[in-house]
C-alpha cells in the first residue's frame, strides 16, 4: 500500500514510543525535533521558505546544541 499524504508519519501511525517534540524559531520558521542527552535531534522543518530545506543545518536527524535561556 502506498500512502500518499500530507499529515505526519506520526499522526497516522501512532507510537507509544514517548517522545515528546519541542519546538525551536529559526529564520520565521518553526523546527519539530526530540531533546536527549542534552542535543537537540532535528525532527522536521515547518516553514515557507525553500532555501531553508537545503541547508544541511535543519534537514531530519542534524543534531543541534541546545539552547542557551538567559
């Protein structure tokens, strides 16, 4: 079967895998991603801007350091 769909993967799947999605502001954008072990794994990309989906920075799986709240 082939699923062709806009919705998240994990809205039609569900997991009872736990994790819990934070999200970061970047560039007027939004990124999805999981925090462990103190990085940030990006998710998934919410933005309107095509330039940003090429940049290796945001694409599923970087990891990224995490924030820094004053």
């Amino acid at each position: 079967m082939i699923l062709h769909s806009i919705v998240p993967l994990e809205q039609i799947f569900p997991s009872d895998g736990g994790l819990e999605y934070s999200y970061r502001k970047a560039h007027n954008s939004y990124i999805q991603g999981v925090k462990s072990a103190g990085r940030f794994t990006v998710s998934r990309l919410i933005s309107t801007d095509p330039r940003l989906y090429l940049d290796p920075h945001y694409t599923p799986g970087a990891q990224m350091p995490p924030e820094n709240r004053q």
